[in-house]
C-alpha cells in the first residue's frame, strides 16, 4: 500500500485521470458504445511515437540537430530557436509531437551549456508555444482536428478565424522571451560541457527514423489506415529493437485513456446532455476553457461539441484552455511528464512557475479573445 501510495503521489496526473474515470463509469456503466467512443486513434498515435522518440533518443538521432543548436552561443538566441521551432512545427505535426520532439533536447542542450536554472522557463513558454503555434491549422491539435471534421469549416476559413490568435501570440511569446533575460541578453553558454555521445546501431537508427516518417504522413493525411501502420511499427519495433517498448511511456497512455473514459461516460448520460444542452448555447468560450480544467481540452471538445452554436468561440476556448492549468490540455501533461523523467524532485517547482507563467499569459489574451469570438 506505501508503495501505490507513493507511486500515486509521483504520478499526481495519472492518480486525477484514474479517479475520474472511476466516478464517471458509476455516472455511465460501461457498454459496447463506451469503447467505441473512446479515440483510440489519438491512443495509438502517441504509443507510437513515444516510442520511436524514446529510439530517437537511445540511438543519438538527435546529435546533428545538437551540433547545430551548440553554434547558438547566447542563451537568449538559443531559447528563440527552441521556443519558435516548436510554436512553427506544431501546426504541422501536432503540438504533442512537437514538445516530444523538443523539450527533451531542450533539456539536453541547457544541461549541457550548464544553465538548467532556465529550463522550467523555456519549457514553458515552449509549452505556451505549442498551444498557440498549433491552434492555426485544423491538424494543428486533436481538439482543432475533431471539430474541424465535424463541423465541416473550409480550410480558409479556418486560418483566418485563427489567424489573429496565431499572429498575436508570436508576438507575445516574443517579449515573454525577451523580458526572461532582460538583465543579461547576451549571457553565454559555458563551453566546457558536452553533449553525451552515444553509440548508435545503425540498422536500429534507420528503422526509426523511417518509421517516424510514415507516423508523420499518417497524422498529416488522416489516413484511415491507422491500425495497420500501428500494427506495423509494433511488429517493427519488435523485430529490430524491442528493449524500446520496455522504456515506452505508458503511465502517460493510461492518463490519456482516462480521461477519454471520463469524457466518454460524461457525454452518454442523458441528465448531463441535457443540462449541457442548456447551458453551453452562446456560453462556448467560457464553458470551454473551465469544462478543460476538469477534464482537459480534448475531452472537453468531444463533451461540448454536440452542444455549440458559435465554432469560433468553442476554438478559442479550448486553444486557450491549456494556459490556464497542467491539465487543461493534454501537451501540457506531456511536458510535465517528460521534465518529471529527468528531474523527478523538482516537479512541484515546474508546477509552480508553469502556473505564474501561464496564467500570465493567459491574462493579457483572454479578454481580447472574448470580443473577437463574438
């Protein structure tokens, strides 16, 4: 019992979604329709590029673009380049992927130049970036994804319903950036560290870099064909490097499919239907982004959606939900778990300056996006 005691109080995401999911099925017990509605795409999607990253990693795939980033000699400059890098390459790889691709070289670079004390800021503004960087596209993030299908929006129109967020919060990042290192712009990393230099299998290194490329094509396509190409790189894995799937991170699928149990359940009872169908109407931007501190921002989509009038403000909410708390999107857990992996004793530090960040944030958009989805 001390043991799941204590492993409950390490994974204090995993111990919430568990707890919601357990509530919500004495609200819906669970049935054939429960599974079915449950994403089992996003599910899959993640298991596999988790555990190709976590290839990427073992294998040094990451050396060339460490090579590259060491020429960076301001610290300043080098925050730009992390921070940008994943607010442009998560509106075409989703925001999950691209804080997955990031933040552990992140991490890695600032031990490296030895200046950790800047990696809970930069993981946070990279966090923010994500967000906001990915709520252009319509594949940008699973939320953007979802409605789009549903709502059947022309692409057009869904960059420039966007296109303002997008645009200001560049901007934004920019002096949060700047204003980090207002007291010394020019600081430098110390020269004496070095990246680790692993030995790398190069059969192991080719398998996943190419699998990598067909999990990318899969999310930008939309295939249909998702359970193949994940059967695919299952049998893969298996065949040419399966100590990966023993490092894969799988507290971080059962807090993903959690929650999509809880949101599953909430959206089949008939009573909360109906007392949503009655509240939600012209409250969309408000409804989503406190909804999302429940239940985070993809639930909460699934949850919503049935009951929206006005797309826009349901889009603004939900992309602005995760500025307010770790759970209001479910990047944000992903951040939190790749930090907690490296710096397991200084999770509630993270917590503490994400939230000030953030909320910061938060404050300065979340009026002007009020107006502007009316």
């Amino acid at each position: 019992m001390n043991k799941i005691t204590a492993f409950l109080k390490k994974e204090p995401m995993l111990t919430v979604s568990v707890l919601a999911a357990i509530i919500s099925l004495f609200i819906t017990p669970p049935s054939k329709e429960l599974l079915s509605a449950i994403d089992w795409r996003t599910l899959a999607t993640l298991f596999m590029l988790l555990s190709v990253l976590e290839g990427f990693k073992t294998q040094n795939i990451f050396a060339p673009l460490i090579r590259l980033t060491s020429r960076i000699s301001s610290v300043r400059n080098l925050s730009f380049f992390f921070v940008f890098s994943v607010f442009f390459s998560s509106m075409f790889v989703t925001n999950d992927v691209s804080l997955i691709i990031f933040v552990p070289l992140t991490i890695l670079m600032f031990q490296t130049g030895k200046k950790e004390k800047y990696i809970i800021p930069v993981l946070t503004f990279e966090n923010i970036a994500a967000i906001r960087g990915s709520l252009l596209t319509p594949f940008g993030s699973p939320q953007n994804l979802y409605i789009f299908s549903k709502s059947g929006i022309p692409v057009q129109k869904f960059l420039l319903t966007m296109l303002p967020l997008w645009l200001g919060s560049a901007v934004l990042l920019s002096l949060f950036i700047l204003f980090l290192y207002r007291k010394n712009p020019g600081e430098t990393f110390e020269t004496a560290g070095k990246p680790e230099n692993r030995k790398a299998d190069p059969k192991k290194r080719t398998v996943h870099i190419i699998l990598f490329i067909g999990i990318i094509l899969m999310i930008v396509t939309r295939s249909p064909l998702w359970p193949y190409v994940t059967l695919a790189v299952l049998l893969a894995l298996l065949i040419f490097d399966r100590e990966i799937l023993l490092k894969t991170d799988y507290v971080l699928l059962l807090t993903f499919l959690c929650f999509f149990v809880f949101s599953s359940s909430i959206c089949a009872n008939p009573q909360i239907s109906k007392f949503l169908a009655d509240s939600v109407k012209g409250k969309e931007y408000i409804w989503s982004i406190l909804l999302s501190q429940l239940i985070s921002n993809v639930p909460a989509s699934i949850v919503l959606w049935p009951f929206t009038t006005n797309i826009k403000a349901l889009l603004y909410g939900l992309d602005s939900a995760g500025l307010c708390s770790i759970i209001g999107s479910l990047a944000s857990v992903i951040n939190l778990r790749i930090y907690s992996r490296s710096y397991p004793e200084k999770v509630g530090e993270f917590m503490k300056w994400f939230e000030i960040i953030s909320l910061a944030f938060f404050a300065i958009v979340v009026i002007p996006q009020y107006f502007l989805s009316r």
